[in-house]
C-alpha cells in the first residue's frame, strides 16, 4: 500500500515537510486505540531463530533504523511498531543547532536515493535526554553522537563527551559519528590520530561512568566510518578499533561521489551526502574488506544502499552482524523490514 498508494502522494512534496508529517502522522496514529497492534501485527516478525547477540546485547532480529531518521528521540517508541530490531536517534550535539540553510534535502528519483546537507540539525542533547526518560523499553535504542558545527577540530573531544556524559543512562549503545559531509571539517577526525584520541577519550569516560552506575559492563561504543575511504584508512580504523578497544564499526555513512548517477545534473550537483541504492555497492565492499582484513574480530552493523531483503543479505553474508536502514525505509516503506527478516528466516 505504501510504496503504490501514499508514497506517489506523499513524493509530491518537499521531502523535509513530508518528514515532519509523516511523523505527525504516525504519532496521531498510534495514539489510535488497537492501531499500533495492527502495525506490530503486519510489520513485526518474532522468531526466536532472528535473535542476535552482539557486543553484548540481544537484538530481537537483526533490522535497525539508521540514525538520521529519528534525530530528536521524538519518534523511537512509534517506530518500533514497524518490525525493527533496534533503533539508533540523532545525531545529537551538546547544544541545539538548526543545521544548514534550506532547502537541504533532495530526492533523486532515478536512483532511488537522497542527498542530504541538513548539518546535524537537532535540539540538543539535554533535550533528547528528556525524550528518552519515557523509553517504555520496546526496543534497543543507540544512541548517533557528534560535534557542535561551531566547535573547533581542537575541542572536539569534549563535545563528544558531553553527550556521552548525557546520554549514557539512557541508550543502549553509543555510535561515534565522525563521518557525515555537512558539518565542515568533521570527516578530518576520521584521521588516525584524533580519531584514535577521542575514542580513547570515550572509553576512559565510558569505565568511570559504569563504575559511577555500579554497572558490571561499559556500553558498547561503535564508530560509524565514511564509504570514501581508501584501503589504507580502512586498514588504519581496524588498528584504531583494535587499540582503543571500542565494540564495532558502522559501515558506512553516505557518500560525496556522485559517479554512476542518472538523475538531471540540476540534483546531482547538490552539495551534501547521497545515500541510498547508488551506495549500496560500496557499502558492501568495505564490509567485506573490515571483515576480511580483521579476521572478524569486531561487529559490522551494515548499512548503505538497502532497498530489498536480498541487499540487506548480501551486506550479512559480507561479513554484517547487524543492518540498518534509512533511505529504503523511505522508498520502500516499512514492509521491508517484514521482508528482510523473512529472507532472514529463510
């Protein structure tokens, strides 16, 4: 119904607005006495055969949402009526910021993808905090940390630390986001040596604040790495995840290449990050290299260019433990988290 029926509709409009009430929407909905059950209902699929167990927590089945999606933790309760195994909100900054200027979000039909410049836009982090003291526990929520746009390189460090400090009794998971286009100067943290400073950095922290919680385990923290780089930097971010024993990698976030597409040079040209099936690609071939040049000896969560169960099987079979989703959650509608867990099962 979604993909032949409202998304016609709802891809009429400017995508940034049918975001904001597509999320009106499903809210309204599941406010809805027996709505939500009948989304659980048709969308979820609960086998014991789909649980996973990774970096030390279990996952109901092995289909997340990426971050992006839910910025502000407005929405994670909502969305877990659709099937996802967990849910992953922001990215989220120290102090709110708007993001860059619109219009900032573009849809590239021919390829089934979208080019984002939105500049982490979110409300800060003490007020997703606040959102997420309502977590009625239905599904694993992560939690996608990153810089202020103001925030030198220099300072970085404490921006991250601030949101951990935050956030830490409220997700399950932390992912370092160091790898979007929009914010300037952010993907040169993706460097071997500031990298390799702030997840250290996170991880002293990560140890006082569960020994503070009388917590037997720190919380898993995951880097989430660009699709652009080269085999060298790849092989430098398993040393990194090696040396500052962090949990996992997320590969990848969106790309700046803009090879291959069919879509009018009018969109193309537009500055920010593409995802969706143009990625799909690349995705998998660094899955495969973290994997292989690793001996397996860290946790993937795949995502990048899945828009069918079988894309999502081959980033498992690459080498995944976990996949996400984003753009093809957009396209494709939630149906297709039924339909990779299926395949799953399969």
């Amino acid at each position: 119904m979604y993909k032949y029926l409202l998304r016609p509709i709802l891809f009429q409009f400017d995508p940034e607005k049918v975001h904001h009430f597509t999320f009106s929407l499903i809210r309204f909905l599941c406010k809805i006495p027996g709505v939500a059950s009948i989304f659980r209902a048709f969308y979820s699929v609960n086998d014991k055969r789909l649980e996973r167990e990774v970096f030390g927590l279990k996952f109901k089945n092995p289909v997340g949402l990426a971050a992006g999606f839910d910025k502000d933790a407005k929405l994670y309760n909502e969305l877990a009526n659709f099937g996802f195994g967990f849910i992953e909100i922001g990215t989220i900054t120290p102090k709110p910021q708007e993001g860059n200027p619109k219009k900032r979000l573009f849809r590239l039909k021919a390829d089934s993808a979208i080019i984002n410049r939105m500049g982490f836009n979110n409300g800060g982090v003490e007020e997703a905090v606040g959102r997420l003291r309502k977590n009625k526990g239905k599904v694993l929520v992560g939690g996608n940390i990153g810089k202020n746009k103001v925030t030198p390189n220099e300072q970085a460090v404490e921006d991250y630390k601030i949101c951990f400090n935050a956030l830490f009794d409220h997700v399950d998971y932390f992912v370092v986001n160091v790898s979007s286009p929009n914010t300037p100067g952010l993907r040169e943290l993706q460097d071997k040596e500031p990298l390799t400073k702030l997840l250290t950095e996170l991880q002293v922290l990560n140890k006082d604040l569960s020994v503070r919680a009388q917590s037997r385990r720190q919380k898993p923290i995951l880097l989430k790495i660009a699709p652009d780089l080269t085999d060298e930097q790849l092989l430098d971010i398993i040393t990194i995840v090696k040396d500052s024993k962090i949990d996992g990698v997320i590969a990848t976030n969106t790309t700046i290449s803009r090879e291959g597409l069919s879509s009018p040079s009018s969109l193309t040209s537009e500055q920010g990050g593409l995802s969706g099936r143009p990625v799909r690609d690349r995705s998998t071939e660094v899955i495969r290299f973290l994997a292989k040049h690793s001996n397996k000896s860290f946790p993937i969560i795949g995502v990048g260019g899945i828009h069918k169960a079988e894309d999502a099987l081959e980033k498992l079979e690459a080498g995944a433990d976990l996949v996400q989703l984003y753009t093809g959650f957009i396209y494709e509608g939630p149906a297709l988290v039924r339909d990779i867990n299926r395949a799953v099962l399969r």
